[in-house]
C-alpha cells in the first residue's frame, strides 16, 4: 500500500485553502486539530501543532490580542524549528524555512506595533495543484468580513468554557 504525504491528506489541503485563500484562521486550527488528533501518536511536538498555533497567532493579531498573538506564534516558530528527525517528512512540499521567517518577521510587526499583516503559506506547485482542487468544494467566506475575523464568538462554546471551569476548580 502507497503511503500519502501527511501534507496531501483532505484535511491538510483544507487547511491550505482557509490559510491561502480566505485567511480564515479559525478554520485553519478547527481542520488542522482533527487531523493531528488523527495521528497515532498526537503529542505537542508534532508538526502539525506548529501550523495550528500559526493560525492560532494570526487569528488573535487580527482581532488585535497581541499578547495571545504573541504567546502562539512564539510557540509556533519554537516547534517549526525544532521539528524531531521522525517527522522530517513535513519539511517536504511546505518550505518550514520560509514559514519560520515569515513568523519571525510576525513577531516583529507586532512588537513594532504594526497592523495586522497575512503571508501566504508557501507550499510546492503540486500541493497548490492539490489545494485548488479541493477549494472547490469549500464555501468560503469573505477573507475580511466580520464573520471570519470574530468567527470564535458565532460558535457555541458552552463546552470549551465548561472544560475551562473545571481546570481551574482542578488547579486550586
């Protein structure tokens, strides 16, 4: 049996789609968790928690959280340079290079107090091929509208915010 690149997997190339096309970053993490939760062996060091805390960043410097921002992209840069040798497969087709310098340069603007800034993920012309086509099926929402940048606020969260009462009863 042929193995799949990691990168081509249907919900990967969603992630691609919501990243590239519309910047919808919320999205991006909700696609990206279920796929690393996918893995057998889903712990924090993976790569794909690299991707999920970008998007995380981005989503919280658009809405103008720069300390969260900060916080997840801090981690992210941290986990795309030190992806473990066993999971060299994921500096193929993705350059992580690239990726690091454009979270870098994040980090930067947001310190500088400069405006919220996208980047695009820059990715091999057959996963953009990949991506394209699976773009089709997907109802994008406009990449500024209010609906994209404060989408966490239009989901129900009742059991986020539960799960959040009880680690913190936990905690004390």
């Amino acid at each position: 049996m042929i193995q799949m690149h990691p990168y081509y997997h249907p919900l990967f190339l969603q992630f691609i789609v919501y990243f590239n096309d519309n910047q919808d970053y919320f999205e991006c993490h909700e696609v990206l968790e279920e796929y690393w939760k996918m893995q057998n062996n889903f712990s924090k060091e993976h790569p794909l928690t690299g991707f999920i805390l970008m998007a995380t960043g981005l989503y919280h410097w658009r809405r103008g959280n720069v300390t969260g921002a900060t916080r997840s992209l801090k981690k992210a840069l941290l986990r795309f340079q030190q992806i473990p040798v066993q999971y060299n497969v994921y500096k193929e087709e993705v350059n992580i290079d690239q990726i690091i310098e454009h979270v870098k340069k994040s980090l930067d603007y947001i310190q500088s107090d400069t405006c919220f800034t996208s980047f695009l993920l820059p990715i091999s012309s057959s996963l953009e091929n990949e991506s394209s086509k699976t773009k089709q099926s997907i109802t994008l929402l406009p990449k500024n509208s209010e609906s994209v940048i404060h989408k966490h606020m239009q989901r129900d969260r009742s059991d986020i915010l539960l799960q959040r009462e009880e680690k913190k009863k936990g905690s004390h």
